[in-house]
C-alpha cells in the first residue's frame, strides 16, 4: 500500500515490451499520483492516444507496425453479394463476465488499438469510401512456431486444408467502390458533421412556441440540453430526447417584436443557470429584415383582428335594432361596418347612412387597409404560397361583406333587412384571417429555429413516414409549415392518418399541433402501406364526408431491402451468427490462458483472425503455423459481410433529407463496427507473435473488448445510452434499427 502511495507507477514498457514508449507515457500520466499532474478529461486523454498510436499505425499508408515484425499485411478485399449461411451456434452468447477484469485491465491499449484502425479505415471520414484494396498494408505478427519472420507474400497464402467435396466455395468478392447514391437529392445538412438536434417543423399557438425535434443525439453524460429564447428571463425549457430521437419545446412565446435568436445549450444537469453557460449545441437566428416584416404583418393582422371584432360587435347591435323595430339605428350600424371595413382611405367611407356625420368607431386604417399593409415578403417563406391564399381570401370577402352591408343601407323599411349574408362574410373573414395568422405565426417560428433552405414547392413532398425500430409503428409527420389545407375546410382543422380510402379505410390517429403522429401499426396495415393517406373532415367535390390532404409514395425499394437485411438467411443474420462466432473464440482464448496450453490458444487467435476476415482475406490462412488453415465460420468472414450490408444501404432511395440522413447514419455506423473487427484482428495477430500465455493476456483482453463493441455496441459518449445518432451501435444493433431505412415521402392530393 505504501508503494502505491510514494513509488513511481511501474513502466508498462519495461513489463512488456510490446507496448510502445508513447502508450506508456499516456499510461504513467493516467495513473499519475497527483491530479494536476493527470489529463483533465477524456478528451485529453483521448489526444494522446491518438497521438501515441501515431507511431504505431501509418494514417496515411493505413499500417499497423507489430513490434519486431515487417511482414505485409493487407486488408480483406469488399464483396457486396452475401448468399447461403449456416445457422448461428446453438449455445449462442457465452458466459463472458470472467473476462471483464481481463478486458478493463488493458483499456489503454485497447482505445489505442481502436484509434488506429479507425485510421485505417481511412483517417477521419469513415463515410468517403466504404471499400479499401488490397494495397492498403498492415502489418503481420511473426510466425511465433518457429521463430522466423515471412517476407513474402507466399507466406500468408492459405493453407489447404481438406474440404467436403460437397461443399461449393465461397462466392468470389467483387469490390464496391465509393459511395453513389442513385439520384440523391441535395441533403439540407452537412452529411460530414451531423447535427445534434433537427427541427421538423415549428409554429407558435396561444402564446407559445412549439418546436419538433427528430433524428436527434442525446446529450452527454450528466447534462441536459436547454433552449434560450430572446425576451424569456432563464432557459424557455428543457428538450428531452426520448429513445427514438424525438424531443418538443413547448416554451413561452415573447412578444415576436422581441425574438430574433433561439439557441440550445448542454447544461448539467439540475443547474438552474440564468443564461447559457455551457456549450451551444445549436443556434438559429431570424434575419432581421425578414424578423422585422413578419413582426410588422404580424401587428398588421393583430389590428385587422381588432378591426374586424369591432364590426361583429356592431352586427349583433344591428340584430338588437332589427328586433326593436329602429330602422335608422339599423342603418347607422350598417354604416359603421362598412367604414370600419373599408377605412378611412376606402372607396365607400362616408355618411352613407345620410344623418350628417360619417362614423367609424375603428381606428380609420380599416380591416382592408391593415390586410393591405401585411408584408408581401411572406410570400418569400416556406408557406407564401397559402398565406397568400388566404390574403386574397380575406379581401374578397371583405369586400362581399361590405356589399351585403350596403344593400341593408338601402332598405326602406325593416322587413326589406336581412343580416344573414353579411354575417356570414364577416364569419368567413374571420376564419380566413385566423388561418392567415396562423400560417404566420408557423413562418416566424420556421425562420426563428430552423436555417433551413426554402424547399421548391415542385419537387419536394409535403411529409414523410418512416417505420421506428419496432417496425410496428411509424413517424408520420408534414415538412415545415404543416400539410396544405384548402380553403373550404374548417376551422383549426382536425387532420387524421388512415390506411385505406373510402368506406374501408381505417383510421390511426389524429397529428397533433405540429402536423406529426406516432402510431401503432398492424402487420396488414403495414402491408397496405401504400395507401396510408392525411385527410380531414369536410366534404370533398365528390361530396364525400372527408378530404384527402396527403398521400403517401409507396416505400416498395426500402421495404424489399430491410425485408432481404432481416431475412433469417439475410445479411444481417449471417453477420450476427459470425461476430458471435468471433466472441465464442475469443472466450476459448482466454479459457487456454488459464489453462496455459499455449498452442491451443493460438490455434483460436488463427479462427478468430479467419472467422473476421473470411478467405478472401489478406491474412486468411495457417497463421498459427500448425499446418492447417482452419475457419469455423462460412468463408466469407465479418468484414465481408458488413461490405454486403453496406452494398444494400447504398441500393436505397436519396429522396429526402431523412433517407439521406438514415443512409448515412447506418454507413457510418458500418464503419465504426468494421473498425472494432480490424482491432479484433490485430489483437489476434499480436496473440501469435507472443512467446507465452502471459505476455499474450493483453491482447486477448483487447481482442475481447473491440468483439464485444463489434457486436454489442459501445457507450462511447458515456451518457449511459448506446444509440444509434453517436455512431455507437454494434451488429446486434443493426438487426433492431433496420426499419428506419425505410423512409417514404408523401405528396399533396392533387
């Protein structure tokens, strides 16, 4: 205990001198007595062994130097077809807790391991290129059997071993080459630097601000992502992110005069800080000519509002006089909504009820001059197009009104009166100005947390679904601005999802304020995916009792795709079944160092090498030099199945910017695992280049800890989740995530 305290920590070089001077500094300052004399955090830590590693693994060249060692080693050619696997072995996961203590005890060597062959697989973009040649080198443990050290090709030819003569060979590899996706459209994010949060869509109602958020990482360990609103004292609220990436704000909504900005900070979490203090995870602003012509359209339907309260105010007195049998108070009403219709400017504004005063009791502009006075630069936003729609809407009926208010100025008795159709006018102003403001308010918080290009209305959907990883149930939400409702519908329209049209068509549910559901979904109805349709109550020009807003484009590429990925002879399920068989041999490994049968051992670090690369690998062969090139997997190897999996990720449809953002995710993710695989190999080689099961207890840990983040994942963020959006996903994760590829677009009716 007390050497512990005063003595220097032992040199890991000195104890194995495998491990490299660098990796042993990053080692001796972990480890160092004194805090200040330690890295700050892991962020330091990781720069280190990222530059302790340097020294060990070419970044451009893509090799990896074993100690004492220089025999060529390349990696496994990439083939995209992956055709008749066995089944996975029956006992399935092992026992593996024995190998924890193992595992954690050569983490240091291990993150280096896992750097570097992130390097190999092509420095720091892993989503540039999905295949690497042959030329590519790493380099080989020496044959440990008899001393001696290959310089030739020749000696990492496979070994021919005896097969069945019953038993095909395994298919030959072609390469796949960069990624080209068929027709992709032009993402609205920078596919090399995704964001933490995406904004799906965003309005302002009652008073408050609701934001959608999707596609979206959690925050890091211990801390909490908060929204800053301009004019709101402290954060407007919390945004947590559930387990399928989804999160809402729904905060306070300052006076829009006041807003220009919204932004996002990661907090820790239970701290009450009265402005931001710790990083920005995201941040918006409104332009602030654009954010003053919305504040000004924005005051101008406001007054228009006003204006047109105070006429309906004055048709009720009408109705009063009607009943009362007072003719004149009946006109001067009249006259009253006219003028306050028309204003002080408009046409028909006078005395037009003849008693020697024209009267107004609104504020002279009238509800057709502030229509008037609503910026035009609306028409430059995601929604121009509708509240433009509306605008014009809202004067015509102004105007009908105004006629209708004119026709009572010209009774001459009571019985002539008839308020009715005025009435009517005003009440279909009154909603089309409500949906006016509201596509308004939609705009400024469009533009206010989403920097997002306007999309072209002729080539973009107005929605998209995608199935959760259940598969069972579906996102199912409009682009910015909601889907496009007619005119003839209702007011606040209640917009529903079913599948199927017409008599037999089965609703799902209703979208809620930000045009979004989340829905449970049957086998059947999935089958009838095609027909799952956004419709709203109101007759259509067939006279049937609903409308249909959106339709969907049925999925048919991305379904056969996850359909052949999740097949029980598929890509996914072969992958599984091999990186099982990779742990499987890795627990044999450690179990022949506890044993000390030290050729057995190594005979397990040849089927793990073999099993990850499959035979068309580089390093495919007797690499224990037992005289036997043995595989007890299907030939192919892990890394080939992953380019499979890869090949048919790439086969998908570009369309949106969720295909783009799920394609991208899911190669990245590839990526990330292929790396965990090539540490797997690597520990295994350095397994055959020791002398005794001691010197090779390291790298078994180290084999075991990049197997189980090739097939389990790893938190790698330490926020406790291992998610899909931080690239932590392993194998088995794949098999669970592989319904969000299937994304499809919906389309307005007509």
């Amino acid at each position: 205990m007390m050497k512990h305290i005063t003595e220097p920590v032992p040199s890991a070089c000195a104890s194995n001198p495998l491990v490299s001077a660098a990796l042993d500094d990053v080692i001796q300052r972990a480890m160092a007595k004194s805090p200040e004399d330690r890295f700050a955090d892991v962020g330091q830590m990781r720069l280190a062994l990222d530059q302790a590693m340097a020294s060990e693994i070419d970044t451009v060249t893509g090799s990896a130097q074993t100690a004492g060692d220089s025999r060529p080693l390349g990696r496994v050619a990439n083939p995209t077809l992956v055709v008749a696997y066995p089944e996975a072995s029956a006992d399935g996961r092992r026992q593996r807790g024995w190998l924890i203590a193992a595992a954690i005890a050569s983490v240091l060597l291990v993150a280096g391991a896992v750097v570097g062959a992130t390097q190999l697989l092509g420095g720091d973009d892993s989503t540039d290129a999905i295949a690497a040649t042959s030329e590519d080198q790493v380099e080989v443990a020496p044959n440990a059997s008899d001393g001696t050290t290959a310089t030739d090709d020749a000696a990492l030819a496979p070994a021919t071993e005896a097969a069945p003569a019953d038993t095909e060979p395994a298919p030959a590899p072609s390469p796949v080459t960069d990624r080209e996706t068929p027709q992709a459209a032009v993402p609205s994010f920078d596919t090399k630097n995704i964001l933490v949060l995406f904004v799906h869509n965003a309005t302002i109602l009652d008073g408050r601000l609701i934001v959608g958020f999707d596609r979206s990482r959690q925050p890091s360990a211990g801390t909490s992502y908060m929204a800053w609103l301009d004019g709101v004292i402290g954060p407007a609220g919390e945004i947590v992110i559930d387990q399928n990436g989804q999160a809402r704000l729904d905060s306070a909504m300052p006076d829009v005069a006041l807003v220009r900005s919204f932004r996002v900070s990661e907090e820790p979490t239970g701290s009450n800080p009265s402005a931001p203090s710790g990083p920005i995870v995201f941040s918006t602003s409104i332009d602030e000519l654009a954010g003053g012509a919305l504040t000004i359209s924005v005051s101008a339907l406001d007054a228009e509002e006003r204006e047109l309260g105070i006429a309906q105010e004055h048709d009720l007195l009408m109705r009063n006089e009607i009943e009362a049998g007072n003719l004149d108070e009946v006109r001067r009403h009249a006259e009253h909504v006219v003028n306050i219709m028309d204003g002080a400017a408009g046409d028909t504004f006078g005395d037009l009820d003849r008693n020697g005063r024209a009267e107004n009791p609104g504020d002279d502009i009238g509800a057709r001059g502030h229509l008037a006075n609503v910026s035009v630069s609306v028409a430059d936003g995601f929604l121009g197009t509708e509240f433009a729609t509306a605008q014009t809407r809202a004067t015509d009926q102004i105007a009908a009104a105004e006629r209708e208010f004119l026709r009572i100025l010209a009774a001459d008795t009571i019985g002539e009166v008839s308020l009715d159709a005025g009435t009517e006018q005003i009440e279909a102003t009154d909603r089309s100005l409500a949906q006016a403001r509201s596509l308004l308010h939609a705009q400024f918080a469009i533009d206010l947390v989403s920097d997002a290009p306007v999309p072209a209305s002729d080539i973009v959907g107005t929605g998209v679904v995608w199935l959760l990883p259940s598969g069972r149930e579906i996102v199912l939400r409009s682009g910015p601005g909601g889907f496009p409702v007619s005119a003839d519908a209702p007011t606040n329209p209640e917009l529903f999802v079913q599948v199927g049209d017409g008599a037999a068509a089965t609703r799902l549910g209703v979208l809620d304020a930000l045009d979004m559901l989340i829905v449970s979904i049957t086998a059947d109805q999935l089958a009838q995916f095609d027909e799952l349709i956004v419709a709203v109550d109101a007759p259509d020009s067939a006279g049937s009792g609903s409308q249909v807003i959106a339709r969907i484009a049925p999925p048919v590429e991305a379904l056969a795709v996850v359909e052949a990925l999740l097949a029980t002879d598929g890509s996914l399920a072969q992958l599984n079944a091999q990186a099982q068989l990779v742990i499987d041999h890795i627990d044999l490994m450690q179990r022949e160092i506890d044993g000390g049968t030290f050729p057995e051992l190594r005979r397990h670090a040849d089927h793990v090498a073999n099993l990850v690369e499959g035979a068309s690998g580089e390093h495919f062969g007797d690499l224990d030099g037992d005289g036997v090139s043995q595989n007890p997997g299907d030939d192919i190897g892990v890394l080939a199945h992953l380019d499979g999996v890869s090949a048919a990720v790439l086969s998908l449809p570009q369309d949106t910017d969720e295909q783009v953002f799920y394609t991208t995710i899911w190669l990245d993710a590839i990526e990330i695992i292929r790396g965990h695989a090539v540490v797997v190999v690597d520990q295994a080689l350095r397994v055959n280049a020791t002398d005794s099961p001691a010197e090779a207890q390291p790298f078994v840990a180290g084999a075991f800890a990049s197997g189980v983040s090739m097939l389990d994942g790893a938190d790698a963020d330490g926020n406790g989740v291992i998610e899909m959006f931080s690239g932590e996903f392993g194998i088995r994760s794949l098999d669970e995530q592989a319904s969000t590829l299937v994304v499809a677009q919906m389309f307005s009716e007509g």
